[in-house]
C-alpha cells in the first residue's frame, strides 16, 4: 500500500524543507502525493516533487501525483510539466 502524502494549499518557500523532510521520512515507500488543495506551487516546492518523483523511479518505487487542482495543474503548465511528467518520475 502506498504512503499519502497531502500537500498543503501553499507551496511557497516556507514550505520547502518541511515538504522536503516528508519525502525523506517515506524513502523506499510506493507514495501517493495528494495535490486536490493546491492553490499555489512555487518553483522550490515544485524541485522538491521532481526530485522525490526521480528518486522514487531511481529506486523502482511509485510516485503517483493524484487528483491535482486547477491552480496545480496551471502551476505545471506554466512550467512546462504535466501530471504525467511525474509517472515514474520522468520529469
């Protein structure tokens, strides 16, 4: 069974390192990342789930972004990124 992670409504630079932290603690888990509440990502929030979708698939281990809101789904775009972008951390 995957790990929930709930990402917060503000993804900004306070954010970060705890986010971070989370990630960390759910190393070597299958992690489900719920991002419905997302009303704001900002671009250090946004490293943070590349890099813990990379890490997942460098360990054969799952990252599922899962039922992104609106503003999360804009915030990718404006990136350049999708929901998919984080399948099996090809971002």
């Amino acid at each position: 069974m995957a790990e929930m992670i709930v990402l917060a409504r503000r993804l900004g630079l306070e954010e970060a390192a705890p986010l971070k932290m989370e990630f960390l603690s759910s190393r070597g888990k299958d992690i489900e990342v719920d991002a419905s509440q997302v009303g704001h990502l900002g671009t250090l929030c946004l490293q943070v789930l590349l890099a813990a979708a990379r890490e997942r698939a460098g360990s054969g281990n799952a990252f599922r972004l899962k039922d992104p809101s609106e503003a999360m789904l804009s915030a990718l775009a404006h990136f350049g990124l999708t929901q998919e972008n984080f399948a099996g951390g090809n971002a």
